[in-house]
C-alpha cells in the first residue's frame, strides 16, 4: 500500500523560471523548512546530486539525506529523502515537484509520498494503514506545505522584479 498527499500554487512565473529555481537546491533553505544544509554534489544539479538538510516539523527536528531521481525540464522535479527523528524513525519518502503552465502563470503541484516497506517503524506503517497518516497530514502537514509553497512563490515573484 502507498500513500501520497499533494498540495498546489499558482505562482506568477513562467515554468522556467520555477523550474530553475528548483533546481537551486541551496536556495530550498530560504523558502523550505530547512535550518541547515549541506550540499554533497559539485557543479549543477543532476539526477544522482545529494544533499543533506536539518529542519523542524511540529516538535520533531528532521535529518534528512536527500537524492535527486527525475528531472524533466521545466515540467518535473523529484528527489528521495530519508528522513530520521525521534517520533517516526527512520522514513523514505518521494517529493514531487510538477510545474503546468496555467494563463496565470505556472501551477505547481508538490506530492509526498512514502511506501511502508520503506519503513522500518511498525507503528508509522501500522498509522499508515489505518490511514491516521491522511488526518495528520489534513490537519497539520497541510499547513506546513502550503507555508513552504507560499515563501517560494514569493522567492520566485521577487525574483523576477
């Protein structure tokens, strides 16, 4: 059983434009929720690039080790994170970054999504059996992603100016 919950934004930008600044992968901590990063790749970003990122989600610090695995420019941006804290454990997840052109500019549409087989935690496959996983997000991570959508909007649209 998998499992993915996705947001959107309509950002007034041409995909390009958004794109490009996906794949400045440093810059992911003025908007994201990162307090720290490190990148682990030289030159420009590639399928295979890593990096590693700190950040706050609630009350739990986030470790993550992050790789990219698809990049299809302006359209599709995608890495794998493994993610380590006190509460989950440790937990593989897919980030996806999709980019439409839309007459407003370019809807962008993040997914996350995990498969339990990548968890180790019983109780976090166990939560995303009974779909408690879906409340969490609905309630609480919603609201992170949308904050996290609405500072890279605002990036990108000062960028442009």
């Amino acid at each position: 059983m998998s499992y993915s919950f996705e947001r959107s934004i309509i950002i007034h930008a041409m995909p390009e434009q958004v794109y490009d600044n996906l794949l400045d992968v440093a810059s992911h901590k003025k908007w994201g929720e990162m307090t720290e990063m490190e990148l682990l790749y030289e030159g420009p970003v590639k399928v295979g690039s890593r990096w590693r990122s700190v950040g706050v989600m609630g009350k739990d610090v986030m470790r993550d080790e992050c790789t990219i695995v698809a990049l299809e420019r302006p359209h599709l941006f995608q890495f794998h994170s493994v993610s380590q804290n006190s509460s989950m454990g440790t937990v593989g997840m897919t980030f996806t970054y999709r980019l439409e052109k839309v007459t407003e500019g370019t809807r962008v549409t993040i997914s996350r999504g995990f498969v339990p087989d990548e968890m180790p935690n019983k109780m976090m496959r166990f939560l995303l059996q009974v779909r408690v996983v879906r409340l969490i997000d609905i309630f609480t991570t919603a609201k992170i992603i949308d904050r996290g959508l609405a500072r890279l909007r605002e990036y990108v649209e000062q960028a442009q100016k």
